[in-house]
C-alpha cells in the first residue's frame, strides 16, 4: 500500500490514545448532513434512473453537459483511466497525489514525471491535478484547452476543484483529448462512501463505462450525492465556511513561524523546517497531519471542523 | 446496458403502477437488518484495520483461509478478473449469467460458450458458475478441482453458494489455478450496498488488489459486511428459512402448471410454456419477473419476502 492521508490507526498505533483529530487528508471535516435513506437502496440494485438522476445532479454541479460517468470514487477514476488505450510515455506534473504514477505504471506505461506544464507537451498521456494536492498549484483552464491540442490525452485530476469553479475544465470535457476527474467525497466530507465522476469524450466515457461495468456505484452513494450535488446553498456556504477557515489555520501557522508553501480551500501545505518535529508536535495532542517522503520539511493540514478541534490544534500549535 | 434482473423503472414504464414486487432477481427479499452505523463510515477513508476485520469475517464466512480482497460487488471482480492474464481463448459453460462473457470479450479474450465441465478442458481461462444461474445447476467440488488442473485458470463464481458451503470450493481458492467469487448482497439482501469477494493465490489477489486501487469498498459496506458475515445464527436461520419457502414457491408454480427447471435457494427457474404470457400475468398484479432471450419458455422467479408478497404472488398465479 502507498502512503496516503487518512490511515488514522497507523497514529494510533504510534502514538496511542483513540480520540484523534485526523487533518492528514484534505477531506472536509464538516460533512454534507446525511439524508435519510430509503430502504431500497440499501437491498437493491441501484435502477438506471436513480445514476441518470445522480449524473443531472453533477452535470450541473460541475457545470457542464459532457457525457459523465459515476464511479465509486476518484480513485477508481485513477484505476480505469490508465486502460483506456494502449500503455504508452505518459508524464504526470509533479509534485502531486501519488495514485496516478502508481496507476499508469502499474497498467504498464512508462512515466516521467515533469515540473513544468510545458514539458507535458508530446506525452500520449498527460495529467494535471488541479488545483495540485499537496501544494495548491493551479493552472488557468485556457492554458491546459492549450496543453491538451499538444498532447495524446489530457487528464485533468480535479478532485479540490469545487470552490474553484473558475478553474474547472469539466465544460470543455466533451472534446476528445481532455478527461477530468471529479472527487464527491472531498468536499462534501463523505469520503467513506466512494463516490467520483468522469467527465470526457462520448468515446471516452463508453470505454469507461463498459470497463467499469454495471452497478459501480453504491446505492446509498447515489441517493446522498444526488441530494448533496442539488443542494448548491450548502455548497455556497461551505465554500465561504472554508475560506474563512483557510484564512484562520493560516494565520495560526504563521504564529508557530510555519510558512505558508501554498494550498486549497480544503488543506494548506506549510513549510515547518522540520516536518519530523512538527508532526510528532501535532501528534501527542493527537491531532494526525501528513509529510511527504519526498520533503523533510513539508506539512500538510487539512481543515479542522467542530470548535473543539480548532481550540486542540491553536494549544498543540502553542506548545 | 445488457439484460439483467433488477432493473424495476422497465417494470413501471411498461406496466405502470409504483407498487411493485421485484423478483426479477435473486436478491433475498428478508435482508440483513441494517445495524446503526458511526458516522466515520460515512465521511472518513476506511482504514486498513476495517478492512482488515471484513476480510476476516469473509475468511470465517465463507470456511477459507486463502488470500482474499473485499470488492464492491462481485460484478467488480467480474471486470477485474479478464485483466488477470494477457487476453487468450476462455470458455465459459452456459447458459449463465451475461457479465461473465461480456467482460471477457471486452478485455479482449476470444469466449466460446459450451455446454458440459468436459468442454472447458484446455481453456487458457475457464468460468463455471457453481450454483449455476439461472437453472441451479451445481458441480462437485472434486470435478471442479480436476477441470482446475486443466485448464489455465479456472474463475468459479459462488454468487449463490451461500446455502451450499458443500459446494464452495472457497477453502481451495489459494492454490494457484483457481479464482472464486462470492457475492454479499445476494444472500444478505443487500445489493445496493455493493460488496463481494475474491478469493485465489497470493500472486492473483496480489495483482487484483493492485488493480482495484485503495479504497474500493466503502465504509457502510465493510461495517454492515463485518457485522452480517460474523452474525453465523442469521445465516443459518436464513438458510433454513429459504429452504421453506423454495418449497412454498415451486408449490405455487406447481399449481399454475409451470415445471421447474432448476434452482438455487435465491430463485427458481420454471418453464411455463410462454415465458411472454406468464411474465405478463404476474406483471398486471405488479410482481415483475425474469425472462431469458435464449429461451420463450423459461421464467426465473426469486422468492417473495413478506406474507403480502407471498398473497400476492398466490393471487396472481391463480388469475
């Protein structure tokens, strides 16, 4: 298994205590409120019309007509698109979320990973995360519509998008080099119940689904995400919620001499000269935080969520 | 979208009525009642001890200590397991359930369809479907173990051998030729939660781990999973239970002069004569049903759920 966010009992395990603030993922911590559910998504198969209701709802979430697929998760976005032709030199903008190297590579492409948008051009495949995870790194949509005419396939990973809808390419994904990538459980706080678009070609998006076959997708995912994905008051507020957020972790950053390395409206990246110390800090107020393997000095927090954690994270921060 | 069972909206659109009793399937109509689940299920990332704990209850369920990975459904297995190997020649023994040869060909095996065990003999990758759906027709675990031997690698999908552990060759799935599938939501009711298993050699459910990515499962399903393969007296009683009412249903056929094909303890098989008008009859009293494009005679019928149901049922057999 490769590193990620999330595994709480592995700080469990290290440092003991089971009461633990987890921001070691960029998972919102003040979820969508769970509807009530109907019986029948729980006993039976999910029906055509309740996925083609739940891709209305994102389609207009995502503010965008292109043919779209739900699957259960980004993540299974990331497992699919590498079959969707023949393993060739793909290149991947790094640093960034370590599933889409390990993906391709596992399907048997070649990968490099570039620094620059510019040394993306001529890959068969290309993929952009963004805004990046974990450094926040945005690119403007006319630049990557650029990219895309000079590449064999464009994946654009928009998974921390959804308070940038500026930045979101999911309009243009009917063309048939862009495919883009959203995450459901990210913002809307649920990551437990796996739930993902993919946003492409008619071609595209029929090779992906015949390859994800039927019933990808929980029934209790698409009753919640059709409800949550309608629902654009909450989105709006929760978008203003979490710059007000951002704007206080980084303040209180900035008083433990953290620097602000960059981030989104769902996790911050800072600069702590020594991850190491700063994490263990974090940690014995059993508040879990990520480092990287490619950085000592790196930290990335997510979002905290009720008041409590905020005043755990401000004393651990103070110590 | 090929033909399938569970897909009610077709019911209402052609017969109308909201009211409907499916039995178009053989999803168990008295489901795992639904424990309370901790809101972590829902909004965090399942962590690696939860699925660690599902494996285990799968492991004692199912009386196998081969290597075994969770999957959302045992569909999901179905599209992961042409990947296993570099497309070659399968054979597959029908008639059977669709998904099988379908995934087959779309990864790019060549299928032929046969009819007897001894045909499958020489196949790069061979599936048996053990009970067989829809006519129950059933293998001995020893002839299955001798075909294991000659063929490239022998899939035996156990999608309904939850009342036939005699069947099951689960406890052999580590050596390394075989690959069997087990369904959750068929027996416990629950198909809408998505959950299966695949059990085989380490080297197989190595490979098919990494090709279903982290996190393929989601949260409601591993906590219900766990706590409904641990609850052994709920299956047994269901067993039990089902083993009544298979006779109660082939009862009721009897007197409506249909002959039984064949069966598991989830759906009986019947030839009726004209599958067309027997379908009908039951669709005017709003009991949806299974017809087979290969056959104008044979309805499949899985097994009401409630006394209502079952009046119902009753009723519109004697119309």
């Amino acid at each position: 298994m490769r590193d990620h966010g999330g595994d709480i009992d592995t700080a469990q395990a290290r440092f003991g205590g089971t009461d633990w603030i987890d921001l070691s993922t960029g998972i919102n911590r003040a979820p969508y409120p769970l509807p009530s559910l109907p019986t029948e998504v729980w006993t039976a198969l999910p029906t055509y019309a309740a996925t083609a209701r739940l891709l209305t709802a994102a389609g207009a979430a995502y503010q965008s007509q292109a043919p779209i697929l739900a699957v259960a998760g980004a993540q299974a976005a990331i497992q699919l698109i590498p079959k969707l032709s023949a393993p060739a030199r793909a290149r991947i903008l790094t640093p960034t979320y370590n599933e889409h190297v390990a993906a391709l590579r596992s399907a048997g492409w070649q990968v490099d990973e570039v620094t620059t948008l510019a040394a993306l051009e001529g890959a068969d495949l290309a993929v952009v995360v963004n805004p990046n995870n974990p450094d926040g790194r945005s690119h403007a949509p006319e630049d990557l519509l650029r990219l895309a005419a000079r590449v064999g396939r464009l994946v654009v990973d928009e998974s921390f998008a959804d308070a940038r809808p500026d930045l979101s390419l999911a309009s243009k994904a009917a063309q048939g080099r862009l495919v883009v990538l959203r995450s459901f459980g990210k913002f809307y706080g649920l990551a437990g119940m796996r739930l993902g678009f993919i946003l492409g070609s008619d071609a595209d998006i029929a090779a992906l689904t015949e390859m994800a076959g039927p019933w990808p997708v929980s029934g209790p995912a698409i009753a919640i995400g059709t409800a949550a994905l309608s629902d654009r008051a909450w989105a709006e507020a929760t978008v203003a919620r979490l710059r007000a957020d951002v704007a206080r972790l980084d303040g209180l950053a900035q008083s433990a001499r953290w620097k602000l390395v960059g981030g989104t409206e769902l996790f911050r990246l800072y600069d702590t000269q020594s991850a190491t110390a700063a994490q263990e800090k974090l940690a014995r107020r059993q508040i879990w935080t990520r480092m990287f393997p490619y950085s000592d000095r790196w930290l990335r927090l997510g979002l905290p969520g009720q008041p409590a954690e905020w005043d755990r994270l401000a004393a651990a921060l103070q110590d």
